[in-house]
C-alpha cells in the first residue's frame, strides 16, 4: 500500500473530529473520501499532510512511518478549495515553486515545468500572471504545482467545489486523464457524491469523524454496509416494516395498525431508492405488498417526476418514475421489487441525509 492511514483520531479540544479512521490507498489508485460537510475529510487530509498533528492514530507512506514528520518532509502534494497561487509569481514560477526544496538544477527544473504544464495544457499561459488566468486555469496550474515534484500521494481536497458546474464537469475530466497519465496514487475529498462515483477506483465514505464504508462505488451503492452510505451514495426513502416474527417482510400498510407495532419496534431500517418503487394503477386490486398512501406533491424534474406520498401507515415515500397521472390529494398505492429493498438492523447506525 502507498499510504496507510491506521486509527487516526484527533481532537479539537472537546470536539471529536476523528474517531479511529483506518483506510489504505493502493499505488496508482484513485481513491475518493466523501461524506456530509464537518464530517472530518478536511481534518483527514491534514494530518496526511502534516498540518495537523492526530491526536492519535498512525500514517505510513510507502512504508514509512510519517506521523510525526513535518510536512516538508512529506513526499505529499495538496490541491486545496480555495486558490492558493503566489499572485506575484508567473504560472511557469508557480509550479517551479514546489521543486525548490528538491534542490533541482535549473535546467532540469525548467524542463519539469514545461512537462507539467503541457500536462495540465497550460503551455501558452507560462508566463501569465495568476490574475489573468480564469478559475479553471488557475485549478490546472496548482494541480501541476502538485504533480511536478512526482510525490507519493497527492490529495486533493474538494479542488472543484467553488467552479460552476460545467466548468466543474470539464475539469473533473480532466482530472481523471491526468491522474491516469501520471498514474499518481491520489486520495481525492469530496461531499459530491457523483464526483466521487464518477472518479474514484474506490470510495471511503465518512460520517460523524467515523469510516462508514470502504469499497467500489458501484459495489457501495448496490450492497450499502449502512443506512447512512444507503441514503448519502444515491438517494433513498424510508419504508415501514412490520414487527419481526411475521413470515417475511410484509409491506402492507394496515400491518402496523393491525399488528400494534410501528417501525422503531422492528429493530430493522427497511429503505428503497425512489427509483426502485413503482406507482401502481388505480385500477389493480390490492395485494399484500403495497404501500397506500395520499400524493402530497409532484415534481416535474426534467428527466423525471419526483412524487411524494403521505403513507397511511406514517412518513413519507419518494418515488421517482418516467409518467405520471396523478394530482396531489389523489390516493395512490406503490411497491418494490424485495430483492431491491436495503434492510439494516437499527443499531447499524443513522439514517444520512
Ligand atoms: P467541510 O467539507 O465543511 O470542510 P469536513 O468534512 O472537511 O467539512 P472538517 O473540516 O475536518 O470536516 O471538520 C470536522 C469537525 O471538526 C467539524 O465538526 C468542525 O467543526 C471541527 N473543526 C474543524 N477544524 C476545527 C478547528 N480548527 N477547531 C475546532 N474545530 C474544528
């Protein structure tokens, strides 16, 4: 493994803001760490790079024990969300900066920084001041910044998230031919999760200071190891269960009245994405494996309709569908396919958001 991040924990004074972190990122991986804001990616990303000491916990890089290293010392390249460009500098100074502590001969130096911008195809733009470049421009400079001294690991934290989002689909592929071609082991942050799923060979996702889930992002989505990776990968909306000892999972709505149960009594967290729940004609008889509920609103979302119903049973359903005939106040009945309902036992953790 290229970096090794084993039992991090840190405090901020009273603030748990880590709680026993452990993930590895293999050489040439791509590896994405996403969760909700505050729920410690940026405290992570620190400690990696030195800025912040762990209040416990372990980083190897290559091997190497470096928790206790200066980030000088750190064969590491950061790319922050905020632009961080000497402004006083040319692009082509920029990226040399990094290579200074290197001790590099200035030959040599000139002829990394030509590589790297060519790279980030910035070649024109090597003797423009960082005020004349646009936002993209200036992204591109301070990832080659981060590349051209070859570190082990490059990190880069949410580099995208202030662009607008054509600009921000632009640059993420062009982030993701760039760490192909370089082949650099990169821990890339994120809150998106369509540009981690979209980027990453693996995902780890974070919440509340704590790994939630670690694995292939299709993997993840489809078998989520917890409610909160089920509702932060991809949406999804909650179903009530009916009591245990019933043969099977009824999701019959009458079954919680019926039975004196209501979900929390169950101990399971049953949840389906919207997408995976049909409406039901009307005209079709009841069968055991519906919800009925009233449609409390519709939403046209371009590619699809978003409709919301009030269950009789309590809470309310998303349902995403391609048609829709139904009018707010209007009774209507859905199900799911069992083999696509998510179910976790309730101690397994929060429901995301
Ligand atoms: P964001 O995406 O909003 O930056 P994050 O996932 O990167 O969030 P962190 O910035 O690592 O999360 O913060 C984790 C927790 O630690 C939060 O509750 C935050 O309020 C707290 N925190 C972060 N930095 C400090 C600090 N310097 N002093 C005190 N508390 C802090």
């Amino acid at each position: 493994m290229t970096l090794e991040v084993t039992g991090l924990t840190h405090r901020y004074g009273d603030e748990l803001a880590l709680e026993d972190v452990s993930f590895e990122v293999g050489a040439g991986e791509m590896v994405g760490l996403l969760g909700p804001s505050g729920c410690g990616k940026t405290t992570t990303v620190q400690t990696i790079a030195g800025h912040v000491n762990p209040t416990a916990g372990e980083i190897h890089l290559r091997g190497a024990d470096i928790t206790a290293d200066p980030p000088e010392r750190r064969d590491v390249g950061i790319v922050f969300q905020e632009p961080t460009l000497f402004p006083h500098m040319t692009v082509a100074e920029n990226v040399a900066y990094g290579l200074r502590p290197a001790g590099v001969d200035p030959d040599e130096r000139a002829a990394i920084v030509d590589s790297y911008l060519e790279l980030v195809s910035l070649s024109e733009q090597r003797e423009a001041m960082p005020a004349a470049l646009s936002g993209g421009q200036k992204r591109r400079v301070e990832l080659a910044r981060a590349l051209a001294p070859q570190p082990d690991v490059l990190l880069l934290d949410e580099p995208l998230s202030a662009l607008d989002r054509g600009l921000r689909d632009r640059l993420r592929e062009e982030i993701a031919r760039i760490q192909r071609e370089t082949n650099v082991t990169t821990l890339y942050v994120t809150h998106d999760q369509e540009t981690a799923m979209a980027l990453s060979d693996r995902l780890v996702v974070m919440s509340d200071g704590q790994v939630d889930g670690v694995g292939e992002p299709r993997e993840l989505y489809e078998s989520p190891p917890t409610p909160f990776v089920a509702s932060f990968l991809g949406r999804s909306t909650r179903l009530p269960v009916t009591p245990p000892g019933n043969p099977g999972l009824t999701l019959e709505s009458r079954a919680l009245a019926g039975d004196g149960g209501t979900p929390a009594d169950t101990g399971l967290i049953c949840l389906a994405r919207p997408n995976d729940l049909t409406l039901l004609d009307s005209e079709r008889t009841e069968t055991e494996h519906t919800l009925a509920g009233v449609v409390d609103r519709v939403t046209d979302l371009g590619t699809r309709y978003e409709v919301v119903l009030v269950l009789d049973a309590g809470g309310e359903l998303v349902v995403e569908t391609q048609r829709v005939q139904l009018e707010p106040g209007e009774r209507a009945r859905c199900t799911i396919d069992r083999t696509d309902l998510l179910l976790f036992e309730e101690s397994s953790g929060r429901v995301g958001p």
